[in-house]
C-alpha cells in the first residue's frame, strides 16, 4: 500500500497528488513514468512522472479525471493509500548537448513537461515553454513553468486567457524569425503533437514526442502498447513501456496511434459514466 | 505386495462437460477421487531402473511416491514428491507429461503409462484440502540471497534455498506474485487459488516477496548486491511479444497472447463486469499451436465468441502443445485451421467517415494454405504456402501466440551479463551467468518453454548458489 502524501487539486479535472514511494522517488527521471492501481480489483493505469522528492520519499502525479480509474484515485484523500505503485518505468528523456529547447504543453501534458522544463533549466539550457489549454479555467502550472522558462507562452483555445489559438500559432512565428532550436520536446494530445510536429519539419528541427498509449504491465510483457515508426521506408514496431516514452516525431505514425487509443472508447465511457453514479448514490 | 493392475488403459481424467465448461471458467479436469488414484497407482510396476524419473526435469522419485499411494500413506506420498518439487499441485496440471515422465513409462510400450500427473495432481490436492499446518521456517544460516521474478523458476529456487536456511527475497514486478502462473495460464487449467496456496507455502518458510519492484529499473541487480544479497538469480521470463510482420497488425482487436490472457487472468477481464476491457464475443482467430495459443483460444471461447479458429502453419503431428489441452480445445468446438498462415489482417475503414467509431477494427485475416517440405533446423518439415490458395475468415479478433523475445530492462542496467543472438541470458550448466554471483534461469534463459523445464532452472541454479555460498 503506498501514501496519499498531499492531494492539491489544479483545476476542475485536474488533479495532483505526491505519494510515498521511497524507492521510485530515489530513481525516477523527467520523461519516465509509474503504474498504478487504485484498489485490489482495479486496472493498471500509468501516469508520467511529475516530480520527485527523493529526501521524502516522495512522486508527484499530476492527472486529468477521464476514465473510472482515475475518478475513483481523485476520491482518495490525503492520508488514505492507494494498492499499488510501481516504476519508475520507460527511458528518461534525453537531455544530452541540448542547450536551446522549446517544450511545447497542452492541458494536462503540461504537467509532464514541467519536469522536463525544470530539468533542462537545472542543466543550463534556455528553456522556451508555449503552453495550451482549452480555456482559463483548465490552465495548470503557469508558475511553475514561468519559473523554469526563459520564455513563456501561454494560449487558450477560447481565448478566456492570455493569448488565443494553437501552440503551433507562437511556436510557427519563433521558427519562422529565426528560432534555432536544438529540440522540440512536445507533450499533449496525439493531435496536437502530430501538428507540433508538421509545424517544425520545413525549419529542420529535431521533435520529440511523448506517447502515451494503452498499457498493462508497462514492463515489456503484454505489447498492447506497441506503435509503428516510419524509419527509412520500413515500417518498424516498437513498445513505449521499453523503447519509449520518447520517440522522433518525424518517424512516429501519429493516425495510427490516435486509432489505437479509440479501442475501449466506449467501455470506458460506460465505466466512467457508472462509477459516477454509484459514487453519487453512495453519497 | 499386491498383483499390479495390469488394464491397458489410464484411469481417465474426470472433466466437465464440453458444453458445458466452454462457458465458464472452473477447471475443467476435475481430478481423481480416491478410488481412481489407488487403481491408477496400482498401474505402477514400480520398475527397479525408474525410467520415468529421468524424464522428470527436477527428478521427482515417481515410483516411491505411487507406492506411498498404493500403501494409503497420502502424506508420505506429498513428502516424497516435495523433496524435489516445490510446486507439485501446479506441475500436476501442467507439465507435458506425455512427453516427459509418462513417455518413460514401461507400461507405455503395450497400452498407456501410468498417469503419473494425474497421481501427482490427486496427492497435492488432497494434502491442500486437509493439511492446516504450514511448513516451519528453518534457522537463518546467515546468508541472503535475492531472486528477480516470482514464476516457476523464482519459486522454486526461493523454495529449495530457504529451506536450506537461506533468507530469501523475491522481487516482482507485477502487484501479484505468481509470473506466468497468473498472468498466463487461465483459471480453467490452473486455479489461481492453487497458485496463491503455494506461494504461501514459500512465506511460511521465511521468503519475502516484494511485489510491485523492477529490477532493472526500480533496483538493478547491483544494488541489490549493495544491499547485502551475495547471490541474485535472474527468473524475469519471456518478454516482448513476437508479431508477424504482417499488414493489419495494429488493427484494433489484434492481440498479442500475452495482452489477451493477461487483461483476463491477471486483470480478471474475464469477470462480468470488468475494470480492465477485453474484446468479448464475435469471431476470433488464435495464430500459433503452442499451450500459449490453446489457452488464448479457449480464452476467447469462454469470454463468449461465437467461433474461435486455431490458425498453425504446420500440421497436427508438429502441433507443440500439450496434448490433453489439444484434446480439451477440440471437444469444445475449437475451430482448428491446420497448415494455414496469415498473411494479412483486415481493418474497416470507411471512406466517407473519419469519425465512423468502427474505423481500425479488425474485420477479417486472409492467410495462404500450406504444405510440408523438407525438414528444417528444428528438424520439423518446413512448411511451404501454396500459390494462389490465400481465404479469408471473418473475425472481429486476433490473438498472436507466436512466441516471445527475452526483455530487456535487466540486461540492459547489468554491467558484464551477456545475453546470445535471441536475447537470452548466457548460463553455464549451474545456471551462474558471465557476472560473478549472479544465475539465471527460465524463459529469460531459453526463451519461451515450460514450467517444470523453469522450475528444473531454478533448482539447478539453488544448489550451485548453495554450493558457491556455503563453500560445501
């Protein structure tokens, strides 16, 4: 049984939490991630790492309520505990001979790039961060992110705050007046990596990409996990738990992964909708 | 002594009815009842060379413990089964006895051997049902050693150390312990209960098992060496799961067998109102003729499909799985595409709809038929696609079970373990690895196999560690 350490609630669906995981905070790395179960009977869920506090023995998850998993790990409260929390798991981000980095966020993928954000603000490098939400009332972290970035840009989809439009509008604009990036580091929804990824390739600049796709064990047994890069006209397979998360944004076949994610679309709607209710009549 | 029984025939298994156990998850064989485990026993000639002893893996004394059968002495015989096995009530239902023990047995040459798991099965099971005493811990002898994985090969080297006195630590990485005895192997071939009954039976002999730890990742192997432990054996399993290379394979529905059988053994997707998601019902096709594929079709079958095909590119003779689960897929309507071979799966797409929710979902997989040619390094007779003979069956589901490769997080973080061309862990015949003090065993050694040849590893690599650690 692992400790809800503290619980800060970041936005309407937005959740944080540091749990009590000596062993996991004493190794974890920005880019790597943890599974984890919230009950006896619960599925395994993996959720990037946010943060660690290794003198407490302590990670930071940052995540959004989606699915009936991550509902029922938002009832926890601080003190209570949760089944099972295991990793760190996949390969840090590389950080090597990077001395100039934009991190591209959107909604709660921003709370992965912090952690990157930090790192290469730690290590030296200028660090520009354009951040995206739907609207002011999901925007998570600015503070943080301000206090790690050289350069920040915030964006909203409705406008409700700071600037309005894509990440892709500001980053287009710094590549297009003469940003020479060493690397994109971009992490959010497929779609949006996938156009982070197009808005880069006429200026040459290397992308990184964060995937997150559907995983059991998380430890390179069940394969569920696996997506296709494009690699020198051969089409090669590799699983994000192992080879990943990271990957080049040039070779990853974004369609087919967006395609990948929509497999139990339904069931978990159901799962989310009916956890719902039996919360609410329990109340 | 008594005449033996000198009928042709085993005792045959008890079984649920096909029909009936094609819709649930109980076990399907049901066990000897004591009346057929004594005629069963008295089958034995109790031969003074005991061939069926060498096909054993870890040499259980068969004949000494089927004469404690013959003499009523239950316990007695537990006692001599468990001086070389420590998971008997799982190597009862799964080992390959037809082709080990069994395909020794003299009364094999004119008729059928004596059932010898079967026997093995009846005596673990009665001992489970009514011995209430668990094994004492003997007294630490001073020494620690930690074992990576808690699968066949785990346990047994975990067992055999600790009752040699050895403190004993397992790491797994999963939140229950077991390997591919959880994961793997379904509820209706191994009961998870009896998996769970013998890995208590190891913590009452002082093994701790720490679940939910990566070695390779949450600990490497050096570490634990830091912390104390003068040996570590290495039992982490088969690893990423093989795919064909075909097109279609990352069609949603496709599976790999380790996906499938783990959303519903581990998961328990199986249940009727799940946690985890598994694809139920429709059409499904299982790639491969191993246990893996067997179980993964009969999986799919319970899980309520409507028809599920075996699709192997040999033929039934070179069909590598245990031929009782063979058996038991055939009597339950196992639809068995024998010398056939995928050549590509088939999504649905729809081209005026992007967002039609059916998009990607497997529709079908068109394979070639084959024929047998010459016999390749295996020494099984290639087999060879038949021009223009391609078909394709209608399945909403496709599971390869074609084998895995060894992963790679502990090789990975292990200064001076080598691994062969396939990813395997280099072992001498003691099972010690190219890095002093650590061993190991199983499938990260030989790649995808059984659980008594992972657990014959594991005993082998607790007596050398004993010998090395002990100085005897």
């Amino acid at each position: 049984m692992y400790r809800i350490i503290t619980k800060k609630i970041l936005n309407p669906t937005v959740t944080q939490m540091e749990i009590e995981a000596p062993l996991a905070a004493a190794k974890a790395r920005p880019g790597q991630f943890i599974i984890l179960r919230v009950d006896e009977e619960g599925e395994r869920i993996p959720l990037t790492v946010a943060g660690t506090d290794p003198e407490r023995g302590t990670v930071k998850i940052i995540f959004q309520v989606v699915g009936a998993t991550t509902e029922l790990l938002n009832r926890k409260q601080q003190g209570e505990y949760i089944q099972d929390f295991a990793g760190p798991l996949g390969v840090p981000t590389h950080t090597e001979g990077i001395k100039n980095v934009c991190i591209v966020g959107g909604g709660v993928g921003c709370a992965i790039a912090m952690p990157v954000a930090q790192e290469f603000h730690r290590l030296g490098a200028r660090v520009t961060s354009i951040i995206g939400f739907r609207s002011r009332e999901l925007l998570i972290l600015e503070d943080e992110f301000r206090e790690c970035s050289d350069s920040l840009t915030v964006m909203t989809d409705d406008g409700s705050y700071a600037r309005q439009g894509n990440v892709t509008v500001p980053l287009k604009e710094m590549l297009e007046g003469g940003e020479r990036f060493d690397m994109i580091i971009t992490i959010g929804p497929l779609v949006m990596m996938k156009f982070v990824t197009l808005t880069a390739k006429p200026y040459g600049v290397p992308v990184t990409v964060s995937m997150n796709p559907i995983m059991i064990d998380g430890t390179g047994m069940c394969g569920g996990c696996r997506l296709t890069l494009n690699r020198d006209g051969e089409r090669i397979t590799k699983f994000a738990c192992v080879d990943g998360p990271d990957f080049n944004g040039y070779e990853v076949d974004f369609d087919e992964a967006m395609s990948r994610g929509r497999m139990y679309f339904e069931f978990e709607r159901k799962a989310h909708a009916e956890t719902c209710n039996l919360l609410k009549e329990a109340k | 002594m008594s005449k033996p029984n000198m009928r042709a025939d085993k005792n045959p298994m008890p079984a649920q009815d096909p029909k009936v156990r094609a819709h649930n998850f109980n076990e399907v064989a049901t066990g000897y009842s004591e009346e057929a485990a004594l005629d069963e026993a008295n089958r034995c000639l109790n031969c003074k060379n005991m061939p069926c002893v060498s096909g054993c893996p870890v040499n259980v004394r068969i004949p000494s413990f089927i004469e404690k059968i013959k003499e009523g002495d239950f316990e007695g015989a537990y006692a001599v089964i468990t001086e070389t096995s420590s998971l008997p009530a799982v190597c009862g239902r799964v080992c390959p006895q037809e082709t080990q023990c069994e395909q020794r047995c003299v009364r094999g040459i004119k008729g059928e051997p004596v059932g010898i798991g079967r026997l093995e099965r009846y005596v673990a099971d009665r001992h489970n049902e009514n011995s209430k005493e668990s094994p004492a811990a003997p007294e630490w002898n001073g020494h620690r050693v930690a074992v990576v994985g808690s699968g066949p090969s785990g346990l047994t080297c975990a067992g055999d150390l600790a009752k040699k006195g050895y403190k004993v630590t397992v790491f797994e990485a999963l939140h229950t312990a077991g390997g591919v005895l959880v994961y793997g192997i379904p509820e209706f071939r191994l009961p998870k209960a009896i998996v769970a009954k013998e890995v208590d039976t190891l913590k009452a002999l002082g093994v701790d098992i720490e679940t939910n730890v990566i070695i390779g990742k949450t600990l490497t192997v050096d570490e634990l060496f830091g912390a104390g432990y003068e040996a570590v054996f290495i039992g982490s399993g088969a690893g990423l799961p093989n795919f064909m290379n075909i097109p279609g394979e990352s069609c949603n529905g496709v599976y790999s067998a380790n996906e499938f059988l783990t959303r519903s053994n581990l998961m328990k997707a199986y249940l009727d109102d799940p946690k985890t998601p598994i694809m139920k019902g429709g059409k499904v096709a299982v790639v491969g003729g191993g246990n893996v594929a067997m179980d993964a079709a009969r999986t799919a079958l319970r899980l309520g499909a409507e028809k599920v095909y075996i699709v192997y590119r040999r033929s039934m003779e070179e069909l590598p799985a245990r031929r009782e689960e063979v058996e038991h897929a055939m009597e339950e309507g196992i639809d068995f595409r024998l010398l056939c071979n995928p050549v590509e799966i088939l999504g649905y797409k729809n081209e005026n709809d992007p967002r039609d929710p059916k998009n990607g979902f497997v529709t079908g997989i068109t394979c070639i038929k084959m024929e047998l040619g010459e016999p390749d390094a295996s020494g099984r007779r290639r087999p060879v696609p038949v021009k223009g003979s391609e078909f394709t069956l209608d399945v909403d589901t496709v599971v390869m079970a074609i084998g895995t490769s060894p992963n790679p997080l502990i090789k990975s973080t292990t200064e001076g373990l080598e691994v062969n061309k396939r990813g395997g862990i280099i072992v001498n015949e003691d099972g010690l690895t190219t890095r002093k003090g650590v061993y190991a065993g199983g499938d990260a050694v030989t790649g995808a196999a059984t659980v008594i040849s992972a657990m014959g590893a594991g005993k082998t690599a607790a007596s050398a560690i004993d010998r090395a650690l002990s100085g005897n």
